[in-house]
C-alpha cells in the first residue's frame, strides 16, 4: 500500500499516511473557511495508518470535530470527527497534494463568489453534505 509523508510549513511537525485510492476533497463550510482562509483540501487516507511526529496541537472547533495545526508555524494539520477519531488531513501537507485528483466538493453551494473549483467532480450542497455525514435527510 503506498506511503505519502509530508509536513508542516516549518516542518516542526511530520506526518506519514498510507493509502489506497487517495482522492481529494474541498470543503466550504464557514469554519474551514475560517481556518485556512479558503476551501479546505483534504486527502483521504486509509484509518488507522495516520503517523504525526513534531509539536501538534488541537482546538475542539465544534461539538463533534476538532481541529489540528503546528504549534510553531500555525500550519493547518487535520480536520477530525470526535466520534470515531477518523482525521482528514490536509493535502497542503504533502508534495503535490499525494498526488491525488480533486473528486468531491463539501457545502459547494457555501463557495464564495471570488473562485470556483474547475474540473467533473462531485459538488455537494449544505443539505446533501449533512446527509451524507448524518445519515439522514437534514
């Protein structure tokens, strides 16, 4: 299964990752608007393989998620759900995103009118990306 490794901005922190048929994934939703002023990208990596060495830190931005980023340089890390533990980390992290394509847009209807994600991917809008994480319908 192949490895990607990458790091922080100043590479006080490193972190390895395997995966298996890595895609990315942009979310507009406020608060990650808010964290890395713009969409946040994210490489899906496989559970579990997910390796951080260096000075991490976290804030607990919601009741069900939390957020990391370097403590020196500040740098986004990860965006993880409190219920399972699962990290989605930022693909910034890694050499030309993991190499992954762009294949699915989260609270696409949410994107600010000064940039649009080109390209046949997958745009979900708020209720369709509540669903999807919820299991229900709103």
């Amino acid at each position: 299964m192949p490895e990607i490794s990458g790091q922080c901005l100043c590479g006080a922190v490193q972190v390895t990752a395997q995966t298996e048929n890595p895609i990315l994934r942009a979310c507009h939703c406020d608060m990650c608007r808010r964290h890395t002023s713009g969409a946040f990208f994210s490489i899906e990596t496989v559970p579990g393989s997910i390796v951080v060495s260096g000075d991490a830190t976290t804030y607990r931005s919601s009741e069900w998620a939390q957020r990391g980023f370097c403590g020196i340089c500040g740098s986004t890390l990860w965006y993880e759900t409190l219920e399972d533990g699962r990290r989605n980390l930022a693909a910034g992290l890694f050499p030309d995103g993991g190499g992954a394509p762009l294949q699915m847009e989260f609270f696409a209807d949410m994107c600010p009118q000064g940039y649009r994600l080109a390209g046949d991917h997958t745009r979900l809008g708020t209720r369709e990306t509540i669903a999807m994480f919820t299991g229900g319908d709103d």
